[in-house]
C-alpha cells in the first residue's frame, strides 16, 4: 500500500516534469523553426538581390552595345535590344528600390547609384539621337568621349561593391542560419530522447505497478483464502453483525450449531439466535450496572463492548428448529483505521457439554454430601454423648480424643453444609426471594450474627450504614455479609477492630468490611473467591474454615447483579467490598 502510494507520487511528479519539459522543448522548436524560415528568408532575398543587381548591370551593358550598334550601322533594327533593354532596367530599378527599402544603408547605395545609371541612360539616348540627327561622325565624337567609360566604370564599382557587402551578408546568414538549423536539429533531438527517455520510465513504473497490483492481488486473495480457512476451521460459532447488530458473516461452526445458511443469517438482527426474555433481563441489569438505559434487544449484548469494556457471559442460542443450547459468548466491537465502529464479532464456545457435566458432578457432589449428611449427624451425637461424659466419665486420653473427634465431625459438617449450599446456589436451585431492603437493617442484622464470637475475641465492629435500600434477597444477602464479616473476625488479632460501611455512588452502593489483621497477598486476592482456595493450607485447620465461604459470598453478589473484590495490604488488614445496584426509587433520587 505504502508502496503504491510513494509510486503513484512519483508518476505524478515525473508527469508534471514531463509536461514542463516538453512545453520548454516545444517553445524552442517553434520559436528556432520561425527564426529558421526567417532566416532562410533573408538568405533568398540575398540571392535575388545580388541577381537583380547583375541583371540591371547586364542590361545597361545590352542596352548600350545595341546603342553602339545603331551607332555604327544607322539600322533601327539595332535599336530594338535597347527598347526591351530600357523597359526592364525601370523593371529592375523599381524592383530593387522595393526590396532595399527595409536596408537604410543598401538603400542609400541604390539611391546613389541610380542617378549615375540615369547620367549613362542619357549618354546612351545622347548617341542615338545624334547618330539619328546628325549623323555617323557625330555618334563617333560621343562614343569617343569617355564620358560613357567613366560612368560605365563607376556603376560597375558600385554595383560590385554593394554585391560584396551582400555576399558577406549572405555568408554570415548563411552560417546564422546553419546554426538555427543545428541548434533546431538539436532541441528536436532532445525532445524525442526526453520523450523516449519518458515513455520508457512510463512503461517500467505501469509494468512494476501491475506486478505490484497483481502481487497485492494476490496477497489478498491468499490472505481472504486464510482468513476464511481459519474462520471456518474454529470450534466456535463466530457472527459479525454491523454496528446496528444485522448479521454480515457467519463462519461454518455458527452455520452447523444454528441450522441456519449463511445467507438465511446475513441481514438478519443478530437477535433471531436469542431468547427474547433473556435479552430483557439482561438489558435491566446492565441499565441498572452501567446507570444508563440499555434496551432489552441486540443492545443488550453489545453495550458493554462498545464502551470498549471486554464482555464474557453465558446465554443460551437458539438453532433454527427452536431447539436452544448454552454457549459462552464473548462480544468485541470491531473498529476501522479511524477508530469509528465498524460493527461487532460475536465468538460463541458451546457449553452443552461443560453443562451436562456441570449437572452430572453437582448431583454426584449432591448424592454424596446428604449420604454423608445422616452418618454424620450419628457420629456427631455420638462423640457429644461421649465428650460430654453422658456415657460416663473417661479417662483424660480418651476425652481428648474425643473431643478432637467431635472438633473433627463438626468441621466435616460444614463442609458438607457449605458444598450442598454452593451447589444450590450455582445450580439455581434455591429460588432468590427479591424485596426491598433498607441497607442499615441489612447491616445490623448481618452484625449481629457475628457480634457474639467477636465480642468472645474482644473485637469491635464499627457500623457506618448509609441511607437507601436495595432490591435483595435479604437471607441470602446477610448469609454473604456474615460470611465476610466472620472471616474478618477469624482473621484479626484480639482486641481488634472492624468497620462495615456503606457508602452510595450514583445508582449503586459499595459495602466496604475492614479489619486490621494480616492481611492477603496480592497473587490470592482473586483465588481466595474460588472453591476450596486458602492463603495458607493451614487455615482451614487452625481457624475451622472450609474453604467455599466466599466461593458462596460470590456467587450470591453475583446473582443480584454485583460484584465483590478484595482488597489488602499485606500485615495492615483487609477490605472485601461488595457493590450492588441501589433499589429503583433510591437510584433515581440518587441521579
Ligand atoms: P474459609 O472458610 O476458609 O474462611 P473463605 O472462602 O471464606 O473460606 O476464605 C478463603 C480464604 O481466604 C481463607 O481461608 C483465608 O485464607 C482468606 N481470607 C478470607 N478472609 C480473610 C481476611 N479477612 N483476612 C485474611 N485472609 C482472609
């Protein structure tokens, strides 16, 4: 491309080079050709003055033997060469003062010479009349007289003077005009070579700009031929739509999931693969995330990624016989050389297998926790009864490893708690009960769960609520806070302190637990939120945790459309902060 361009420039600036060329080259030529004809011009009228100048001379010499004829002989037949004579001389006299009258100094010449032809003209007419009139001896007395001599000689000086001077004009314009001629010759020469010379740069930069077009071409094709390849190759259902979310392209993956052709997708809103209501909810809980309506439509799935914010969720497709299936669905905008939105790529992974074996390990870990639920429950009653010394008192051994044993038993029934908990949690199963609740009784009730073990631990906890209300479900929303409120209890030192405040930004509130104990180091602020995920192995042991509590915290936020996040520095404390829409009312006194 970049090299088209710096070619095309360089066709351009040659052209314009060219052109000027050739307007100089061509100026030249005209104006060396018309001085050229000018020339030649001058050099014809050189010639045919210097013959002009020999024939008035010739005809002064006829017209004066044929006078000297008559004189001799007295026949007037030897008069008739002077008759024709005199008639041309005033001819060639008119005709030469015409053709001298642009040379001043040729001119002036010729106005001297003129009266001396004239003095001789007369001499001539002088013999005839007086052979005429007086006879043979008198034309003897003026032929005698060398008056006719005189004359005849100082014309002839004249006439071969101002032949002279016009033979070295003639050599001089004939060498003007040899050079007009040479340097004519050469300005053509040079035009042809600067023409050649062009048309041949022409045809090298046209052939290279055509192998570079085909090479191009080519590249092109090949990389389509990739693209296309690649595209069609992937295990994913990819759909480009436009920016106003109607289908462009569908690779073989999307085609063979959905049961639809390519051109049955192209045109088509992006939004025949999806579920109508699943849109809709999607849309409300991004207008409430985001602060900002977002319609329930093909909006829904690209909002977030044309705020440039990398969009992942699960959502379900829709195949043309109506049948579904749950696929992962990443949303990227895509954007042209200018930054301006060319419309979005919608990648889809196929979770029905992810999902089938979702189900399978969640009714397998289920099956398992309630077969291990009523054993437990036995063993635990029975390590009581026997800690308690109902069976009898036992020696001091015994009672220690009986109480290790029901420490033990009531860890593992946690454990079994928490998993059948999760996994109701995730599989959906527990139906999430929405109402209005006022963020402070929230707090206070989550407080006071756990007032009494940190009071054990000589722990305060200190409560900033703010005003408002969220839409929760209030059980499941004090499950989470106490969950991250006991495990600031857990983790700080006696005598500490913990604050739980609430703070409104806009449509949303952070709830913010802080405590002063050891803090988390910054490569486990995010694993600590996945299953069975601990800062240090030995915490599940010494504190008589299990692992899933904020696994559980998570997934809770989560299906209330926030999100929770920690942070910490390392032996200063740590804050979990939760951030939930504020209820709809609250929001819009809020904005
Ligand atoms: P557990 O039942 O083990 O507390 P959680 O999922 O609630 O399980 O917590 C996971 C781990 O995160 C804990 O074992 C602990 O290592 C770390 N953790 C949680 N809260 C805190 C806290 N306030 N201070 C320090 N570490 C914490």
């Amino acid at each position: 491309m970049l090299m088209g361009g710096r070619i095309r420039l360089w066709i351009i600036a040659a052209s314009v080079a060219g052109l000027i060329a050739l307007a100089v080259v061509s100026w030249l030529s005209y104006r060396n050709t018309k001085e050229l004809i000018a020339a030649n011009g001058r050099l014809a009228q050189a010639h045919k003055l210097i013959e002009d100048l020999t024939a008035l001379h010739l005809l002064l010499d006829d017209a004066e033997s044929s006078c000297r004829g008559y004189a001799l002989s007295g026949k007037d037949d030897y008069l008739k060469p002077y008759d024709v004579a005199l008639t041309q001389l005033d001819i060639t006299t008119q005709v030469l003062g015409h053709d001298l009258a642009d040379d001043p100094n040729r001119s002036r010449q010729f106005q001297e010479l003129e009266p001396i032809i004239q003095a001789r003209l007369e001499l001539m007419k002088g013999l005839v009349d007086a052979r005429r009139k007086r006879g043979f001896e008198a034309a003897v007395r003026v032929v005698q007289s060398d008056r006719g001599k005189r004359l005849a000689d100082e014309i002839r000086r004249r006439i071969s003077a101002m032949q002279a001077e016009e033979r070295n004009d003639l050599l001089d314009r004939e060498r003007e005009s040899r050079e007009r001629a040479r340097s004519t010759i050469l300005v053509v020469g040079v035009t042809c070579l600067l023409g050649i010379a062009l048309l041949l740069a022409a045809s090298v930069v046209i052939y290279r700009l055509n192998r570079q077009s085909e090479k191009d071409h080519l590249a092109l094709q090949n990389a389509e031929r990739i693209q296309r390849t690649i595209l069609n190759s992937a295990a994913y259902s990819m759909i480009s739509t436009d920016p106003a979310g109607l289908i462009q392209l569908a690779n073989a993956a999307a085609e063979k999931w959905l049961g639809y052709t390519g051109a049955e997708l192209a045109g088509n809103t992006v939004t025949i693969v999806h579920d109508a209501r699943e849109l809709q909810s999607r849309g409300d809980q991004l207008t409430r995330a985001m602060g900002m309506p977002v319609p329930g439509d093909y909006q829904a799935l690209v909002t977030k990624a044309r705020y440039g914010v990398a969009d992942e969720f699960e959502c379900a497709y829709i195949r043309k016989d109506g049948t579904r299936f749950p696929v992962l669905l990443a949303v990227t905008a895509l954007r042209g050389g200018d930054n301006d939105l060319a419309g979005y790529l919608m990648i889809a992974a196929d979770l029905s297998d992810r999902h089938a074996m979702r189900k399978m390990k969640d009714e397998f870990v289920s099956v398992v926790s309630h077969e291990l639920r009523t054993p437990l429950t036995s063993i635990k009653g029975a390590l009581g009864l026997l800690a308690r010394g109902v069976t009898g008192a036992l020696p001091p051994k015994a009672d220690e490893m009986a109480q290790i044993a029901l420490t033990n038993a009531d860890r593992l029934s946690r454990l079994v708690d928490d998993i059948l908990d999760l996994q109701r949690i995730e599989s959906g199963r527990i139906a999430i009960d929405m109402r209005t609740c006022d963020i402070a009784d929230l707090m206070r009730q989550s407080v006071e769960s756990v007032h009494l073990v940190a009071e054990g631990e000589g722990i305060t906890i200190a409560i900033s609520p703010c005003q408002g209300s969220i839409r929760a479900d209030q059980e499941r929303m004090v499950q989470a806070f106490v969950n991250l409120l006991g495990n600031a209890v857990k983790f700080s030192r006696r005598g500490g302190r913990i604050e739980f405040a609430a703070e409104r930004t806009g449509s949303i509130v952070v709830f913010r637990v802080r405590d002063e104990g050891r803090g988390i180091p910054k490569d486990k602020l995010e694993t600590i939120f996945e299953r069975f995920e601990q800062v240090d192995a030995s915490d599940a042991r010494e504190k008589g945790g299990t692992g899933l509590g904020l696994a559980i915290c998570r997934s809770i936020v989560e299906q209330h459309g926030g999100r929770v996040w920690a942070e910490s520095e390392l032996g200063r404390g740590s804050t979990f902060c939760v951030q939930l829409p504020l209820a709809e009312a609250d929001a819009v006194t809020a904005s």
